[in-house]
C-alpha cells in the first residue's frame, strides 16, 4: 500500500507541473481525474466495508484433543465492487501446528457474492481458547486506503482431554478378600449380596452347597466389593523442559492419566483422592471421586483448569495435603520429570508413609543422563513400582504396567 501511495503521490505532482505548463483543457482534466479518483475510491471502499456481513458457524464450541473443529466464516459481499483482497485478523485453528493462533488470513469476496472460509484442523492441546474474527481491512481499488471494520465475534471455545479406558487395576475381588486381613494395604471384605445360578467363569469357593441341594442346580454366592479403599492420586502437572509445547503435552498427558485412574478405580467400585496445584487459585487443591458422578464433576473442572506457567514441587503439593483419607493404602503419583531430591523424601513425606507407592512417568521429549540412572534405581527401590507411561498409547502403558506387576 506504502508503494501505491508513493506512485499516486508522484503522478499528482506531475499532473501539477503538466497543469502549469501548458495551460490547456486537457491538462485541466487530467489533473482533476487523477485528484478525484481516490476520493470515489475511497467512497466505494466505504460502502464495501458498510454492506460487507460477515458470520460464523460453530458446529460445536466444545471438541475433543485430534478431533476436527469444524468452525466456518461467512463472508457476505452485497455491493457491486469486489473484495479483493480483505484482510481477515481472526483466532482459529492452525493446521501446520493443531493449535488456535492469531492468523492474518487474505480472502477475496466477489461483488453480490458470499465465500465460505473453513478451520477443520485438530487440536492437539487441551484447553480453553477464544476463538472468533476480531477485524477485517479492506481496501480500495487503488489500493491507498485501508478501511478497519471491527467485528469482535469471539466464542469460548473448549478442547477437553481424552477420555481413556483402562484395564481394571486393582486386583480381582477373590484375591482381594483373601487378603484383606493379613495386608494393610488391602481394601476392606466383599459383602455377600444374595445367591445366583453358577456360571463357567465363577470360582468353585463360592458355590452355595445348601442352595444348590434344595434347588437341585449349582448356585453361588454374589458378593459386591464395599466402597471403602481410598487410592491417592497426585497429579504434577508442572512444566519441567525448555519448550512450551514440550511442558504442554505433558501436563495434558499427566491429566488424562490422572482421569483414566479415576476412572479404571472407581469402576472397582473404590474411591480416588486427588491432588493437583491450581494456578488459577495458587494453592493446592484436592477432590474425592466416589462415582460417576464425581468422575464427570472432575473431568469438568480438569477441562477448566488454566495451563499451570509457575513452578509448584509436588512435595509441597503433598505436605498441603492434611485431610488425607485414613482407609487410604497406596499413591499414584504421576509426573513428567524424575527429580532425586523429591525421591528422596518420599519416606519422609506424611502422605507417602505406610502406602504402596505407584509412580507414573511420562516418558520425556528428552532423556537426560540424570533421568535414565533415577528411573534405573526406581525399579529397585522395594516398596515401589514405577510404571512408563507412553504419551502415545496411554491405555496400553497402564495396562502393560498393571499385568508386569500382578504377574
């Protein structure tokens, strides 16, 4: 545009030496064509901008991470001069990266015409983003003006994380309750609930001898595990590498984590306790997970939960902690970084004392020489297990870790 305004300054001042020259008619309107010509583009560029309607379509304001976003721009031209081209300044999805950005997008809208702009691109980063058009620029024929229509037409748009489905991790009912007097960490007895026919998969320990005399068929006992063991979850969502997008994969991978041994837990019919920082709150947060409905109510608030920028070591995040549930018998504590000054206070840490200790990491971008000999040690620290969390196959890496330490 500088350069356009450059040549119309340069022509207008030639038009002026042409003018006092020679002193004729055709001088004389040359002159007043090259003068007037801007202000009618202008004009016509101000009721391009005034007529210009522009709309935007959601399908939904709210995705999961790698699903499609699916937003569309309308972009209504109703005058008789073109569009071409506007500048479009907008937040949406930016497919060479999947994530929400500022984008400066050039469209050309023909004259008593519409054109359709689409942002189908993934997002790969939970979160809560503004998405929508803050202005358009639009200029005229010649190019020497740029008209700013504002539209300001932004959505809270939410990208939950995955819902991941495990493999029950507890151990199975039987076991369980054979158990549950000689190990403190166990969870308390199975209650017997009433009596059913026998099938192929149930165990011969539970056949009711004096029912399946009288009903001449083999019946047994139906017990339903009591609610009662508490599982401690701890969620270090903190960012421990260089790169943003590093520190943003994990604390999300750490998250969904989190959800899925919530979920796998509390369909075994035990409770969660989890621990997490809020940087929203500045403080250490905590909820218990009982049921689906708990579940769903965490869930929520994980969506919600503003990117963690600040520092908050998880052993302060434990020792915060003092209504820790007393039926309480082991910890997750889930992370993306092994760190020897935290490992090493684990016995001396309240919430940790007296537990089975379960630690989930995330494997890191990058692997220092310090992180391979911890992670080393951890597999011969008694008492604990350490499970690696592949970022890219989440329900397999909890699942192999379970089957690896049953066995």
């Amino acid at each position: 545009m500088k350069i356009n305004r450059v040549i119309y300054a340069f022509i207008i001042v030639l038009c002026t030496v042409l003018l006092f020259a020679y002193k004729s008619k055709l001088t004389t309107v040359l002159f007043l064509f090259v003068l007037i010509l801007p202000i009618v583009s202008f004009i016509l560029a101000f009721i391009t901008k005034l007529l210009l309607k522009i709309n935007i379509f959601y399908k939904s304001v709210t995705v999961k991470k790698f699903e499609p976003t699916q937003i569309t721009v309308k972009l209504t031209n109703r005058f008789i001069m073109p569009v071409a081209p506007g500048e479009m300044f907008c937040r949406f999805p930016f497919k060479p990266k999947n994530m929400f950005e500022y984008l400066k997008i050039l469209v050309s809208v023909p004259p008593c015409s519409s054109v359709m702009v689409n942002f189908n691109s993934p997002i790969k980063l939970r979160g809560v983003y503004e998405a929508g058009v803050e202005k358009i620029v639009i200029y005229d024929f010649l190019r020497i003006f740029a008209l700013k229509k504002k539209v300001g037409r932004t959505e809270k748009f939410t990208v939950l994380p995955r819902k991941l489905l495990t493999d029950p991790i507890l151990t199975d009912s039987e076991a369980e309750s054979e158990n549950a007097a000689s190990n403190s960490f166990s969870l308390s007895k199975n209650a017997f609930v009433n009596v059913r026919e026998y099938q192929q998969s149930d165990s011969v320990k539970h056949i009711h001898w004096k029912m399946s005399a009288k009903l001449d068929k083999l019946m047994v006992k139906n017990y339903e595990r009591s609610t009662g063991g508490t599982s401690i979850i701890l969620a270090d969502m903190n960012g421990y590498f260089p790169f943003e997008d590093d520190n943003a994969e994990a604390a999300d991978c750490v998250m969904e984590v989190m959800l899925a041994l919530n979920y796998a837990i509390i369909g075994d019919k035990h409770s969660c306790f989890n621990i997490w920082y809020s940087s929203e709150e500045k403080r250490c947060e905590s909820m218990t997970v009982t049921d689906q409905a708990d579940y769903t109510l965490l869930y929520d608030l994980m969506c919600e939960l503003p990117r963690q920028t600040e520092i908050y070591l998880p052993e302060d995040a434990a020792q915060s902690c003092t209504d820790i549930p007393a039926d309480a018998g082991e910890v997750y504590f889930i992370t993306s970084q092994m760190r020897s000054d935290f490992i090493k206070k684990l016995d001396k840490l309240e919430l940790f004392n007296n537990k089975k200790i379960k630690i989930l990491l995330i494997d890191p971008p990058m692997q220092s020489g310090q992180q391979e000999e911890l992670t080393k040690a951890m597999y011969s620290m008694r008492g604990t297990e350490l499970w690696r969390i592949n970022a890219n196959d989440i329900e397999g890496s909890i699942n192999s870790a379970v089957s690896r330490y049953r066995s």
